[in-house]
C-alpha cells in the first residue's frame, strides 16, 4: 500500500492578499480521488466506515494511522463513479475536508490554512463561496471550514494516541490481502497492519477492561469485522471491468481515410 501526498499539488497559506477575490466551488465531484487506493482515517469514523470499507492500519511506529482501502491495485479508487461521485454513503473526512488542509510549524504547536488552489473548484470568477468578505474579513464559510479542521487536528491527534497504545500492546502485524478476479488474476495488496485476534484475546484482564472503558476495544472489534469488506472490492472490481467493457463497445469507431 503507498503512502503519499495524495491529491493535494499546490496548497498555500489562505490570505487576504492572495486570496482576497478567490472562492471555492464544492460539489459531488471527487475526481481529484481518482488516483488513490486508500485514505487516512480517524478513529471517531470506524463506526460509519466499517459497514463499506476495509479498515487497516498503515506506516510505521509512531507513524502508524487508521487508513480504509479504495482500491487493490496502485492509483485506483473503486470506490468512485466515472462521472466522480462517490459510490458508498460515508465518504471518510480525509476527502471532504479537500482542498482544505491545515499546515503546521515546526514544533507542531500553531496550524495554518492552506487551499489547493490546484483544485478545479477553486476561482477568482465568484463561482461557489467566497473566501474573503467585501470588508476583508474571512467569511462564514472559512469559518465552518477552519473548525472542520480543528476537529479533524483533534481527532488526529486523539487517533496517534489510539495507535501508540495498539503498538505498546503489541496488537498489529504485518498483513497482506490476496484477491482474485473474475477474470482468474490474482491481485496482492501489502504493506499495511492489522488486529491480531488472538493476541488481543490473550491481553491481561485490566488492559482488556481499560480498552472497554474507553471505547477503543469496540473499535478494534469495528476494524476486524470490516475486514470482511475486502470481498466487496472484488466485486467493484468486476463492476469497473463491465462499466469499462461497454462504454469501449459505445464509443464511435474511428473514421480513417
């Protein structure tokens, strides 16, 4: 499983001097997702994304967060629709809050707002919300979109603690999907971690308890199940592979002279 930038390409500290006739138009249009096959995720959404995705653990140490898994093979996102909707009911908060994201000092202690201002709904023709007011001022809109973000900022900072206890208990290991199409070929997905049941069983009475108390052993339970989902992408798959077949049957055969 990669690990990258993902879709944001040109994010810049939003400001009243650059930004001042700037404005941003949001739809259902998630084609800037197209490309990835997974996304971080917070541990506040297990609970919404376990029914539709495959809920995993990815990096390294300190460096280990939730991810929910869109596609099996690198830069492909089953999960989204050829005209860019996204094809589940929850969409995880990594994508919504696009192209929107914080950017952070050194010592970790001030946040910044930063645009895309690669995103096609970005604009300085007043198409969508305007990011300044005609006093100068942000506008309701940066403010809902900033405390979006420091929510998310806190639910992150609540999840690294989640993970730094899964790994000081020795819970995750090393894992690897298999999948096979309908077609017979065989897909691997890698590189990321996961739950060991029985480890998790075997934990002492009082770490079991402390887990219960905080919620954190319903979420563990949350990821297991959704590992089931790993099938679904089987069948997105084949869904993708028919939509990709008919619409080659659709297109006008080319005219030569």
């Amino acid at each position: 499983m990669t690990t990258q930038l993902l879709f944001y390409e040109s994010a810049v500290p939003v400001s009243r001097d650059r930004h001042g006739g700037s404005s941003v138009q949001a739809g259902a249009d998630y084609a800037f997702a197209r490309s990835v096959n997974s996304v971080q995720l917070m541990a506040v959404e297990f609970p919404a994304a376990a029914a539709e995705y495959a809920i995993v653990f990815a990096g390294q140490e300190e460096a280990t967060m939730p991810a929910v898994i869109l596609g099996v093979r690198g830069n492909e996102n089953l999960f989204l629709a050829p005209d860019g909707s996204w094809q589940a009911r929850y969409i995880p908060a990594f994508v919504r809050r696009y192209p929107f994201v914080f950017s952070s000092s050194n010592d970790g202690k001030t946040f910044t707002l930063c645009v895309d201002e690669s995103f096609p709904g970005f604009n300085r023709e007043g198409r969508g919300q305007p990011l300044f007011g005609a006093d100068g001022e942000p506008t309701a809109y940066v403010g809902n979109v900033l405390k979006f973000l420091q929510d998310y900022q806190a639910q992150f900072q609540r999840t690294q603690a989640f993970c730094r206890k899964l790994r000081e208990l020795g819970l995750l290991e090393p894992m690897q999907a298999q999948i096979s199409t309908e077609a017979g070929e065989r897909l691997s997905l890698g590189g990321f971690w996961a739950v060991n049941r029985g480890r998790l069983k075997a934990l002492p009475g009082d770490k079991l308890a402390e887990l219960a108390k905080t919620d954190e052993l319903e979420l563990l339970y949350l990821h297991l199940q959704s590992m089931r989902n790993f099938d679904g992408l089987r069948t997105r798959m084949a869904g993708k592979q028919e939509t990709e077949t008919e619409a080659r049957a659709d297109a006008p055969a080319a005219v030569h002279d």
